[in-house]
C-alpha cells in the first residue's frame, strides 16, 4: 500500500536518512559514502520536489538516458544504478523499486591500458635521495610487484609486511584478506623506505606509507604524485594507480599464462574478473606478430585467399 500523503517526505531528506543508515549502521567509509551521495545527488537534481515514492520505473529510464546523453560509460551509469537501487529499497521497503529491470545501455568494453615492461621498469628506476621521493619509490615499486588496489596501498600497514617471506597480507574489497608476495626490487625499496621512516618526527600511525603531515597518506596524493612522476619520465599514456595494476597483471599473464594464478594476486573474487587480461595478451601478441614475424603477411593473404 502507498504511504499516505503526509508520510511522504522531500527527496534530499531521504536520501540524507539513507546516507545516514549507510554510514552508522553498515560502517561504510568515507570513500564510500560521498560515491552514493554522488550518485544519488543526481536524483534529487532532476526531481527535487518529488519523494521517493513519487518516482516509477518510466522515470528511472528518463534518468539512464539523461546519464547516458552525458557520455557516462555503461560501468559508471551501472554504478548509479547500483547506488538507486539500494536507496529506493530503503526509502520505499514496502513498495516496488523502479530501478528493479531497467538495463543499463550497452558500450564498447574498453581494454585497461598497460604499461609496456620496459615503461614501468623505466617509471622506478631512479634512486631518490629525499624522503618523499624514497617513499614513492617503494609506493610504486610495491603497486608493480604486487598488482595492489590503491586503496590497499595506502590501508596497509607496517605489521602486515613480513620481510622474512617477502609477502605482505592485504586487505581488500570485501574485507577479504590476502598474502601476495613482493618483489626483490620492492623489497629493497620498502626497506630503504622504513629506515627514512623511522627517523621521521612525529605521530607513527602503523601505516606503511604516510603523508609529509605524518598522516595516512591519501589515494589523491598517491595520484597525484604518480601522475607527476609518469609525466618526468616522458611517458605517453595518462599513469594511474589502477593502470599499475593492470601492468602488473597483463606481465604476469604474458609471462605465465596462469590466468588463475592472476586471478589470486589480483583478490578478483571470480575469474570473470581477470578474464579481461587473457583478451589483453592475446591482442598484444597479435599485434607482435603483426609487426614482427617475417612470414605474418604472407599468413594472413593466405587467410583471405581460403575465405574466398
């Protein structure tokens, strides 16, 4: 049964309930509270003066193609959708939700860019001298040995790195929990890190990795100074913490071929997830053979010779 006219109440105060329930009652972060009031901030844009209540599922197709008139990707409009759902659940918990069956529109799905082996080896090759540089440096080298989330880097703490093993236990979505190992160069990097550390002044968080403040470092800084350094060393595609990642993934893969192996350093909760990197190598193997293989062309007139 609809609620009553006068139990109806405007749109920005229920979601603020909502945000509220997220925040005391699920304990999300902070991170991820201001990404549903984001979300959901476009709502009461187009429809302030409407309640929850008011809104049907004609009205949320409006809204998807208003998002999809903007240029958002199928992933980011999913993402609102997402976001709506759950409001609408919590706002209307006896009535229908108007996000239940609406589709997201379909877009080309985009590869993740990688560094070639050469570039990432090139972007943390130098031998800093000041103790920010030092600590970006075992930043960096830790996201390319270890395929980390910058969200795991910058939660990780210095009691989760075993030196002895060369593993570091990491927190990911979820709350799930799991031990990848750490390169050579990493590991030196990170020890290097943690005697500057040390001799720091000022309040020691346990965090692995802190801010010139002697706070926990921000993921904004984390980009910020990876973008900076990408841009010294004269690289051509844009360098973020997730483009690390995705290097450190699509190496792995070239190198092994073990797609499950991939899937474990990477926390992906299903293969799914990491099938991405297995269209990703064989796009770059194609495009080697392409290039380099002497007898490519004459394959490939073959090819179109038989499909005649």
């Amino acid at each position: 049964m609809a609620p009553k006219l006068k139990d109806k109440k405007p749109l920005n105060l229920e979601i603020k309930a909502f945000l509220d329930s997220l925040k005391y009652n699920r304990g999300l972060s902070n991170h991820t509270l201001k990404s549903y009031k984001r979300d959901l901030s476009f709502l009461d844009k187009l429809d302030p003066d409407k309640s929850a209540h008011d809104i049907k599922m004609d009205d949320i197709r409006i809204y998807v193609q208003e998002l999809s008139s903007k240029g958002l990707s199928s992933s980011s409009i999913a993402r609102h959708l997402s976001s709506w759902r759950g409001f609408f659940s919590h706002a209307c918990p006896d009535g229908k939700n108007p996000c239940l069956g609406i589709k997201v529109p379909r877009g080309a799905k985009k590869l993740p860019s990688a560094l070639s082996v050469d570039q990432a080896v090139a972007l943390v090759s130098d031998t800093p001298s000041d103790a920010l540089g030092i600590r970006d440096q075992a930043m960096f080298e830790l996201m390319y040995s270890s395929g980390l989330r910058v969200t795991e880097l910058v939660n990780s703490k210095i009691i989760d790195l075993n030196c002895h093993n060369q593993t570091i236990r990491i927190l990911g979505k979820g709350g799930k929990t799991r031990i990848v190992p750490v390169g050579q160069k990493a590991m030196s990097a990170i020890e290097e890190w943690l005697n500057v550390r040390k001799k720091l002044r000022g309040t020691d968080s346990g965090f692995l990795f802190f801010s010139s403040h002697r706070k926990q470092i921000s993921q904004r800084t984390v980009q910020r100074r990876l973008s900076k350094l990408a841009k010294e060393k004269l690289i051509d595609i844009p360098v973020t913490p997730h483009v690390l990642r995705h290097s450190f993934a699509s190496h792995i893969l070239q190198s092994s071929g073990d797609l499950r192996a991939v899937q474990e350093l990477l926390g992906h909760s299903s293969i799914k997830s990491t099938q991405i990197y297995s269209h990703l190598d064989w796009d770059h193997l194609a495009r080697v053979y392409d290039t380099s293989h002497p007898r490519a062309k004459s394959s490939k007139s073959k090819l179109s010779e038989n499909d005649k």
